[in-house]
C-alpha cells in the first residue's frame, strides 16, 4: 500500500496532539500549527498545502471558546467558517480529501431520541452558528469531505472538562454541576482511531458522521464519575443550565446517534465509562 501523506492543521489543540502521538507505518504526517499555518490567511494555506500536497487534510483547528464567542464574533467565523472554507478550497484544486472536525452544537434542537445526522440543524449561540457556516462552506466548495460532529471532547492533551473537574474536585469540598444537559463525552484517542479506521478501510466515504462515545449521561454524572475513579471526595449538586447562567446558549439535548459511523468502523465504539477510564489511567500521576 503506498503510504499516505496526512497533513493535520491546528496540531496544537487538544485533538491535534492527539494525532501527533500517533505512530502508524501506513501514513507519513506533517502537522501544522497556528503559527506554521493560519487558515484563515487564504494566500498561505493554498501556498502551503499546494507545497506539501497531501492525499488527505485533517482539520483540527478551530476557534473553541464556546462563550468568549458570544463578543468575539468576527473571530470565530473567520477561523470556524473562513478558515474551514479556504481548506476546502485548495482541497478541491488539488483532489485532496479534507477531514473536518465539527460539533453536536450544530444541532440544537428538542428531541426524544438520538440526534442523526439528517436532523435539522438550529444552533442559538456563535460557536455553534460558525461551526455550522464551516460545514456548509465545505459542503459547497468539495464533494470530497468527511464531517465528523463530535460532542464533549476530551483527553490526556489540552483543556478539558475531565482534568478541570479533577482539579476543583481536589481543591473544593463541594461543586455545582449542570445535571440538566443530555449528551456523551468523546475521548480524544478513540476518536483518533476511528478517523484513522475509516481512512485505511473506507477512504472514499464522504459526508456528515456523528462521533461520540457509547451511552449518554450529564455533565453531573460525568463528574460524579471521575470523582468516584480518581477517589476524589467532593460533593456534588446539580444545578440546572439556567441557573449556572453561562453566556452562550447550550443545548440541553446533545445525544447523537453513532448507527452510521459505527457501520463503517472495525470495531465497536467504546461505552464513555470504559474510555473515561482509559483515560484517566493515561493521565495517572495527575490523579
Ligand atoms: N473541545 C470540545 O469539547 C469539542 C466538542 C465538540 C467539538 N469540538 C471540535 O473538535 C475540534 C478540535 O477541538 P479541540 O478541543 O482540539 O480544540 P482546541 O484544543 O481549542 O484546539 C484548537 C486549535 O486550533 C488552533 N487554531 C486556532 N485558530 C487557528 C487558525 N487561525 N489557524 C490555525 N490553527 C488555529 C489553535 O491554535 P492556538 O492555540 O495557537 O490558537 C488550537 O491549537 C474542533 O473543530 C472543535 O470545534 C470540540
């Protein structure tokens, strides 16, 4: 098999670590920082990613702070939107598939079950609204797209929720957590896997994919979780989205359906209890 040359943007983040810890002899990769490549800087992502000619973009850069969005608008659409449609771009110039990164916030809508990929998509806060623009962007410019939304992302690299909660829960005797937010955490590493499973066995897949970890839970049960491994004695109440009152609006019903990525995948998606777990073992002095 010839070996594939995988170009990974925004490199630094908490999923673009994550790939830089990969060793695999069927790939060659070159990654990429915000300071080696902006993508919002049109002139140099068609230079650079036209140098390095890659059989395939992995797109892991994105302006992610959720409430900070809501003042700095321009900001997130041109890294979310801008960027992500600049990438199209040189992607479809040279027929190079592009892997993107989005997220269930895109959705937000009420609903009793599952959220799957052909569901309505009605995002009230910015980031959510950027991230949509950028899928649509992609969409536009190049058939030759993978769209992977990703809910609660976690992991050994970056900012996270799980190493947050291990840090107040070691420093508080007691916590407010919102209990009334539905969803599904996804660890970095499985996440990782599964594009790489899909890259090796289905290569010319195209489209929008939900991508989470088995099982749905709360951010409340999430944190109850990791106390209880971690054996973290910190009391936890719940509180509900509106009475912890954040500036950007959050759904309440993240829980998306895997049915279509699981079909492609060698492998069953863990449970988020296993994989959180499996976590919190790699991350093992901390704790
Ligand atoms: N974190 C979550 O809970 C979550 C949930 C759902 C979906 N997602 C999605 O998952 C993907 C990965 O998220 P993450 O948690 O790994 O994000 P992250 O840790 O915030 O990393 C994002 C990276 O993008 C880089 N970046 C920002 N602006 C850039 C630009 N103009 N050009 C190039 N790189 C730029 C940042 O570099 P600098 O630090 O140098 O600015 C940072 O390294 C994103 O698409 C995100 O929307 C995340």
């Amino acid at each position: 098999m010839k070996i594939k040359h995988i170009v990974v943007t925004g490199a630094n983040g908490q999923l673009g670590q994550e790939f830089q810890k990969l060793r695999h002899e069927d790939f060659r990769f070159t990654f990429l920082g915000s300071i080696e490549l902006d993508i919002t800087n049109s002139s140099d992502v068609t230079n650079t990613i036209s140098t390095l000619n890659p059989d395939i973009i992995i797109n892991c850069a994105a302006y992610t702070a959720v409430d900070q969005a809501e003042q700095e608008v321009n900001e997130a659409f041109s890294i979310n939107d801008h960027g992500a449609n600049n990438l199209a771009i040189i992607a479809e110039q040279l027929q190079t598939k592009l892997i993107h990164i989005s997220t269930d916030y895109v959705y937000h809508i009420d609903k009793d079950s599952p959220l799957i990929e052909s569901d309505s998509c009605n995002p009230l806060g910015i980031y959510g609204k950027s991230k949509r623009a950028g899928e649509l962007s992609i969409i536009s410019q190049l058939d030759n797209h993978l769209i992977i939304r990703v809910s609660w992302l976690y992991g050994a690299q970056g900012n996270n929720f799980v190493k947050t909660m291990i840090k107040l829960g070691m420093e508080r005797e007691e916590l407010n957590i919102v209990s009334d937010q539905y969803g599904a955490p996804t660890y970095s590493r499985d996440l990782v896997r599964a594009i790489i499973d899909i890259i090796q066995t289905r290569s010319k897949i195209t489209g929008i994919y939900n991508y989470c970890n088995r099982g749905k839970t709360t951010w409340m049960e999430f944190a109850k979780e990791i106390f209880d491994y971690c054996k973290i004695e910190c009391k936890v109440s719940g509180i509900s989205t509106s009475a912890y009152g954040a500036p950007a609006p959050r759904p309440l019903w993240s829980v998306m359906s895997t049915d279509k990525i699981q079909n492609l995948l060698s492998k069953e998606i863990p449970h988020w209890k296993e994989s959180l777990a499996d976590c919190l073992e790699e991350l093992g002095p901390m704790t």
